[in-house]
C-alpha cells in the first residue's frame, strides 16, 4: 500500500464499477479510490463460488483500468484486509494512513451498505455520498412512481417510463401502436428450435488466483469451482456480449424467453442475454444496453421484429427499474415481509441438484454449474417448488441470493420475496405465481424426461407439484378465494369428487413432510 499522503478518498464497492461516474472525468493526484475485497461482502450470505470470483476478478480489472488512466487506485485482497473486521474499520484505517481530509462513496444499491455507510463517523474526515449515475431514475424520484406499501402495476410504472425517455415511441405514441407485445412471445421450443439454439458467447477468464484466496481465507463458498470464469468482468467482454446478444439472440428473445429444454447443451443460456452481471456490477449502463438494442432492431428490422425489441426493452426500462423501485421504497419492512407464513427448510438438494423432480434438477443443475438460470428457471420452477412446498422466504432469499452471479438484494429481493413468494401479500404480483406440473409441460421438455408422471395427482409416481398446487390452493383459500383471477380455481377444486380431494392433500402431504425424498 503506499505512503503518500491525498487529501481524499473515494470507495468504490463491487457492484459499482461504472467507467463513466462524473468521478473518473478528471484525474486527480490528490484522489485517491479504493477498491478492497471485504470478507464482511463474501460472508453475509453464502455464496456460489463463481459469483465471488466474477465481483473479484470485475473488481481487479476495474482498478487496473482506472491505474492505466492515471488515477491514483489502491486495491486490496482479501490477504490485505483480512486484519480489518469490517469495511468501516478498514476506511478509518485507510484514512489515517493517507492523511485524508473528505472521504466520498457513491450511494450503495443495498439497504445493508446504506445503512453502513450512512453510520460511519471518521476522526476529523468530511463525508459525502453521491449518486451511483447508473440507474434511469434518481433514488429521490422512486416515491412519485411507486407508493409503499401497495401494489403499484408495472405495466403502467412502464408506460411511464417509454414516454419520459422517449423510447420506442413515435408522435408520443407506442411504436406499432401497441405497449406491450407479450402475446406475440412465449412459444415453446419445437425439435427444429432446439437444433438451432446459439452457442453462447462465453469468456475465459482466469480466476485461479480469486480461488486460491477464497480457500486460503475459508471463505464459505458452494456451486461449480473454475479456474476459467465465463462471465464478463471488462468492460470490452461485457461490450462484446452486449454486440453478441444484438446480433445472434435479440431475433429471438421475446419468442422463447418462457421456454426451458433439457435436450440441448446450450439449454442454459438459450436467447436470453446474460448480461445481468455486466449490468448489476455497472460495468454497462442500462441505457447504452437499451440503446445499443433499439439500433440493431433499426438496422436489422428484417430480422428482429417490434415484438422482440420492445420484450426487451420491457426488461431493462421496466422490469429493472421497477424492482429497484418497489424495493427502496418498502424497505427495510420489506425484508421481514412473511404474509403466507412460510416456514420449511430448504431440502438439501438446492446444494446439490440431486432429486428426482427433473424440472428441478436440470433448473438447479444448471444454477450450480453457471451461477445462472433464467427468469422462467427462477420464477416457474424453483420458486414455483418454493411457494407450493411452504418454504421460508428467509431462507429462500438467501439462497437466490447467494446462487447467482447477478444476485443483489435491490433485485434479488423484490423478485424472489415478492414476485416468486408472494411474501409480501402483492406489492409485486397481484396474485401468486403458482403452477402444476401442466404450465412445466407445456414450457419445457422436462416432464417428458422425468421419474414422476405429470398427469397424475396421487399416488408415489405423481408429480409433486400437482398435489403441492393443490394443497397450497387449499391453505391459503381464506386470503386467495376473493382474487377474481383466482376464484375459478377454486371453483374447479370444489367440484372435483370428494375421495380424490382428500388423496390429493393426502399426497401433498407427505410430499411437505418428506422434501428431502423428492
Ligand atoms: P434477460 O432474460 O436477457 O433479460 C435482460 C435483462 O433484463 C436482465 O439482464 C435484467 O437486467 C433485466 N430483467 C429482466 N427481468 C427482470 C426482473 N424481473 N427484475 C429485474 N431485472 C430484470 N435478476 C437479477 O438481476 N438479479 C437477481 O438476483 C435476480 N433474482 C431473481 C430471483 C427470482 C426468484 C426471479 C423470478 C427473478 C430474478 N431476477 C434477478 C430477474 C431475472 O430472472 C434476471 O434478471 C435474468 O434471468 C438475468 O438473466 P439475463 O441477463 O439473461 O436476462
Ligand atoms: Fe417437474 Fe413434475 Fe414435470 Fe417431473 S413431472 S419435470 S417433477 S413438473
């Protein structure tokens, strides 16, 4: 570490590597930016082992590059900061050593940091916080979009937002007249699609030395350990991926963003863009993203239909900023947020993708694997198997947490607590995302490849989540029955024959008291 005396220091933490913060115009040589691998950031959940080396390997990669531009940068390993117990001891330290007098950090995206940083008190050292510039809306302008406490729909938080950046929009009107075009996406894969599914573009970086310090530090880490990480952590590899997704996948990322398919090596990835690390860490801005995508869709409008662009857009300008939103407004009440009164433990094959249910082993397999699954894996699947079986939604946030290379609390919480668990009552979903095994058929290839017979209800060969729907119908009837979009459920449920009712909570049954078994 040097000697030298700057008059100030600026952090930049793991998920805010944005090459062009107002910080980074001038170089300044009394400036000084610190970026430090902390074990306070890889031990507050349990991590995949991938998604430390992607923030560690990003994080080294953005130093050397402010270095190359002139900044003065220190950046610690964990061999470095391991003597310090957490982040605003290091920073006193560092103040200290350096003879500081201001100290700057960009407001965190966490709740957990912001409430650390908004702590911290240093001897004789001015504060301030600044904004991150990534997002499109300013954290002081969430509460006039979305109210606490309630739903607030994102459709229309949505339309909102096409019309204040001028996106997709002609005459002040949606392009092709039209808001939305979901219906036009979603088809399933047909054997033909599965033949033509991209190979994704995947980098090599090497992480050994990332690896090596987890290790020799014990840090807690699960999922597949590789010294070659295909994540992007440059900002030309994220450039890349960006132009790779425009030119090979947008034609088709709308049409199959529901599907899932067992049956092709590139199943995992499929149309979508996996440029949700390269977003979360900053390295990209979602406004170049959406950018970049709206001029491919213009020069190549032969092959990318209106459809497929605006599915996209939706993702980055709605999807991302309203989770965002929902999630500074509610918090920190969020966070504790129970209302189905969940309290299962997670089974042990969320560790390990063993189980015999095949939508989960391939959905879990593959979220080992990569550190990724896509959002209908996430949502449909496993969060489906989540919300049906009961299970808590502390522990399930932990492990969505801890599991993907994207996973921050700012989206990882409102998507899995509140869109994926329904924990917080319908601040996000209006109605539970719950299905049975027909919604997995219908979708993926999966039932068809399976120990469990999807038709079924009952008996031991029978899909556990037909049963589970059922019965998590059954239990939350009192606060579900008067939702108009799910009355018709239950009418269908009354009418089924009384001994078949009473087998298929039978079932369910013993699926919650055996999860292990599944
Ligand atoms: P694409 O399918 O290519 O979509 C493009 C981009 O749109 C994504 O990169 C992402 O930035 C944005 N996006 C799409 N849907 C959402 C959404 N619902 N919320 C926020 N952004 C969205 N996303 C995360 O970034 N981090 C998380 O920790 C996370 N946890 C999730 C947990 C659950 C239970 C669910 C259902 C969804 C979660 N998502 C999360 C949202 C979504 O699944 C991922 O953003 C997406 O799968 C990332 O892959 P991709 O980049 O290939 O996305
Ligand atoms: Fe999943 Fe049931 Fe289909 Fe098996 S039959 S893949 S457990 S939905």
């Amino acid at each position: 570490m040097p000697e030298q005396r700057y008059r100030r220091l600026r952090l930049v933490l793991g998920d805010q590597l944005n090459q062009a913060h107002s910080w980074f115009h001038r170089v300044d040589p009394e400036t000084v930016y610190l970026l430090a691998e902390l074990r306070q950031e890889t031990d507050y959940v349990k991590h995949h082992v991938q998604k430390l080396c992607a923030f560690f390997a990003a994080m080294g990669a953005f130093a050397d590059d402010l270095a190359d531009k002139g900044h003065e940068v220190v950046h610690l390993t964990l061999d470095d900061s391991a003597e310090y117990a957490d982040l605003p001891e290091l920073l006193a330290a560092l103040c200290r050593r350096f003879g500081v007098e201001a100290f700057e950090y960009q407001a965190p995206d966490e709740y957990r940091l912001q409430q650390q940083m908004r702590a911290l008190e240093l001897d004789g050292v001015s504060v301030a916080e600044c904004d991150s510039e990534h997002f499109l809306l300013s954290r002081d302008e969430l509460g006039r979009y979305i109210n606490a406490g309630r739903h607030n729909r994102m459709e229309s938080f949505y339309r909102k937002m096409r019309q204040r950046f001028d996106l997709l929009m002609q005459d002040g009107k949606p392009l092709g007249g039209q808001w939305n075009f979901d219906a036009e996406n979603r088809a399933a894969l047909t054997p033909s699609d599965l033949a033509q599914i991209p190979e994704p573009l995947l980098f090599a970086n090497d992480v050994s030395e990332p690896l090596r310090r987890l290790q020799e530090h014990g840090v807690r880490s699960f999922g597949k350990a590789e010294e070659s990480l295909l994540w992007p952590v440059t900002r030309a590899q994220a450039l890349e991926l960006l132009q790779y997704f425009c030119t090979v996948c947008l034609p088709n990322f709308g049409r199959f963003q529901d599907a899932m398919t067992g049956r092709s090596r590139h199943a995992w990835s499929l149309y979508h863009s996996r440029l949700s690390f390269a977003l979360n860490s900053k390295i990209l801005h979602p406004r170049e993203v959406i950018d970049t995508a709206i001029d491919r869709y213009h020069a190549a409008s032969d092959e990318i239909s209106l459809a497929q662009i605006e599915g996209f857009v939706r993702q980055i300008l709605g999807w991302r900023e309203y989770i965002r939103a929902v999630y500074w407004v509610n918090m920190p009440a969020y966070a504790e947020s129970n209302r189905l009164q969940a309290s299962l433990d997670l089974p042990a094959y969320f560790w390990s993708g063993e189980t015999r249910m095949n939508c989960m082993r391939q959905s879990l397999g593959q979220s080992l694997e990569f550190a990724y699954a896509h959002h209908i894996q996430r949502l449909m699947v496993i969060g489906n198997f989540c919300l049906l079986a009961g299970i808590d939604p502390d522990a399930v946030d932990r492990w969505y947490l801890g599991v993907y290379v994207d996973a921050l609390e700012w989206v990882e919480m409102p998507n899995t607590r509140g869109m994926s668990q329904f924990a917080d009552g319908g601040l996000v979903a209006t109605k539970p995302y719950c299905a049975g095994a027909n919604y997995i058929g219908k979708m993926s290839d999966y039932c068809g490849d399976c120990e469990y017979d999807r038709r079924q209800k009952t008996g031991a060969g029978a899909c556990p989540f037909n049963s589970l729907y059922w019965d998590f119908m059954v239990r939350h009837r009192a606060m579900l029955e008067r939702n108009p979009r799910i009355g018709m459920i239950y009418r269908n449920w009354d009418r089924q024959d009384a001994e078949q009712r009473r087998l298929t909570l039978e079932r369910a049954d013993w699926c919650r008291n055996n999860l292990e078994q599944l």
